[in-house]
C-alpha cells in the first residue's frame, strides 16, 4: 500500500514558505506606500517653488509672493508641519539691468517608519529684467 499523504513537516515547510512571502509582501507594500507619499509631497514643494518664480518673473515683490500664492508660509522651521512651507529670499542684486534673487524653500518629504517628518531645503536663483 503506497502512502500519498503529505507529511507533518513538508505542511509545516510549505506554511513557513508561505507566511515568509506575505511578510514580504506586506513590507514591500508598506515602503512603496512610504515612497509615494514622499514623492507626493517633493512633487508638490517643487511645484511652489516653480510658480513662486513664475510670479517672480511677472514682477511681484518678493514680500508680496507668500500673499498670492494659497499654501501656508511660516517664517522659521521651528513652526513648520507637514503643511506648511518656509519661504525666503536673499536680498535682489542688478547687474547689466537683470536683477537676481536667491529662494529658498524648505518643506516635508513625507515621514520615516519612526514618525520623524523628513525636510528638503530647495534653492534656486531666480533672474528677470529690472523692474522701472
């Protein structure tokens, strides 16, 4: 008589198989789903930062951008969240009639697994003719 049943380990063997991939699984998940948000939240901080020097190169002052645009603007890290951007610009220079300014934003990037909130500071100068 031939014995096809399986047996007690190669149950167990196949069990642990089984369990380790939906560990996997669910951890793959989980980071994807960590990534995306991060990625949400750099599309959305460079997208300020991008219509802040539209703005700027439409000729509105640099104290009057914060103003226009509808994000919250803090003035220091120290009050920033997760919603909230830090926006600042270096004093304007002329050289040959084309004024510059320096901008800074700092904003969130998402959280890591421990729930401390990541910050990326973005910087770039910005140049348009001099206003008259």
């Amino acid at each position: 008589m031939k014995n096809t049943a399986y047996s007690l380990i190669e149950v167990l063997i196949a069990g642990a198989i089984l369990a380790i991939g939906i560990a996997a699984a669910a951890l793959l998940t989980n980071s994807i789903t960590l990534q995306q948000e991060a990625n949400t939240d750099l599309t959305r901080g460079l997208n300020v930062q991008e219509r802040v020097a539209k703005l700027y190169h439409l000729g509105l002052a640099t104290n009057a951008i914060t103003n226009v645009l509808p994000e919250t603007f803090v003035t220091n890290t120290n009050a920033l969240a997760l919603d909230k951007f830090v926006l600042g610009f270096s004093a304007p220079a002329t050289n040959n009639g084309i004024e510059s300014v320096t901008n800074t934003l700092i904003f969130s990037v998402g959280s890591q697994r421990d729930g401390t909130v990541v910050y990326r500071t973005n910087t770039a100068t910005l140049y348009r003719e001099t206003l008259r």
